[in-house]
C-alpha cells in the first residue's frame, strides 16, 4: 500500500445526493450473508444507514467532493472485501484531542464494536443525522462523536481552523486538532469517569500518546502518519 497522503485545507464542501450505489444492489445475496456472520460475532451491531463519499477533489485550501447513503452492511462487505469499489471512498471526521502538555488523546474501541481493539481519536462514519440542508456537516460529526465518546463538549475544547485530511487507500480521515486545557492525564482521568458512568460505553480505555515511540500496530496507519507529521513538525 502507498503511503499516506496529507492534505491541509480549510473548506469542506461535501453535498449529499440520492443515487444507488451498484456494488450493494448487485451483491445484495452476499452482504446479507456477510453481515449476518458479522452480527453472530457481534449482536450489538447495528445495520442503519450511514454515508460514503465519491469523486474527491483537494484544490486550493478546500476538499469537495459527493456524498450518498447506504446501509452498513454494504460498507462493511465493501471494506472487509478489499474495497471492491474503487470510485468510492470513507471520508470521515476525528477529533484529535490534544492536552495541554502536548499528549493526543486516544480510545481503544470495546469488543462488542465492529472495530474491536483498535485504537483512534473520536470518530465516525457519518449519517443521516450529519446532513444539513443537502450538505455533510463533519464539523457537526466530530462534535457529536466527541461527546458520544468521551462526554467532551464544545465548550471543553478549541478547534483549530484547519483540516489534515489524510488520504490512505480508500479512507480519508478528516482530522481536526482540537486543542483543551487541560494536561494529557487530567483529560484521560475525565473521560474514564465518563465511559464509568454509561452501560455499555463505546470505548474500553484511552490512550495517551506523547512521541511517535507511543503508537502501536492496533493504530490506523491514517492515524499514525497524522502523529508522526504533527510531533516532526515540533
């Protein structure tokens, strides 16, 4: 696989369009079948629709590009078949939560989730609930993610203006740094009391990462080229 790419931009323009996606159509039969194994593994798994991008364009300080809908089932045969599909992508919004020490906050994502173990920043795959007005709203996304997660809320944070949209096959991730108060272990110990408090919280830890010796395999390679450029450029 080729190494990530990463774009800095300042303007999302993701418009969301009502078209059928040939791939969930014509392999129907085998996504059911598919998802149904999945589901034995994980009954928590839930098959709601959520939203994947096509025709991605990075020009001038702005990433544009169309969004449609699909049910998960079909996104998670599409990923775990080696992305049949080429023409589409995941593009997604995380929030990278960074202490005021300099340590990225990170969860490990529980066993009853279909990412089980792996470890990232708040986040993702969009929805139905994200579009306003015919248009993906991912900063609306990552607030919601963030809050769902670790019980962060704006208020909590300062999000920098910018996007590092990181182009890794066919997921980009569309990070943003968002910037608390607060030291590394001040930030973990309040979302642990956080994830304590629900019943079945999405994460089972957090991690801190304050040097590139800190990432690990569980880490999306996105998530670990983001990393590795944010500490070499300090």
């Amino acid at each position: 696989m080729t190494e990530p790419v990463i774009h800095r931009v300042t303007t999302l323009e993701f418009a969301v369009r009502d078209v059928a996606w040939p791939f969930a159509g014509e392999r129907r039969a085998e996504i059911a079948a598919h998802f149904a194994e999945k589901r034995r593994e994980r009954p928590q798994m839930w098959n709601g629709r959520i939203l994947l991008g096509r025709a991605p364009v990075f020009a001038d300080g702005r990433f544009a590009a169309t969004y449609f809908a699909t049910d998960f089932a079909s996104f998670l045969a599409w990923r775990d078949w080696g992305f049949p599909d080429a023409a589409v992508f995941n593009g997604f919004g995380m929030g990278a939560l960074r202490g005021s020490d300099g340590a990225f906050v990170m969860g490990e994502m529980g066993q009853h989730t279909a990412n089980a173990g792996r470890i990232y920043f708040p986040s993702g795959t969009p929805d139905l609930d994200d579009v306003r007005d015919g248009m993906l709203d991912i900063p609306g996304s990552v607030v919601r993610e963030i809050e769902e997660e670790t019980g962060l809320k704006p208020g909590d944070y300062r999000a920098e203006p910018h996007w590092h949209c990181v182009v890794s096959g066919r997921a980009i991730a569309l990070i943003r740094i968002l910037d608390v108060d607060l030291p590394g272990e001040a930030i973990r110990g309040r979302i642990e009391a956080n994830l304590a408090a629900q019943a079945q919280p999405e994460l089972s830890a957090i991690h801190l990462v304050r040097g590139t010796t800190d990432l690990t395999p569980t880490m999306p390679r996105f998530v670990t080229a983001f990393v590795e450029q944010q500490f070499a450029a300090h």
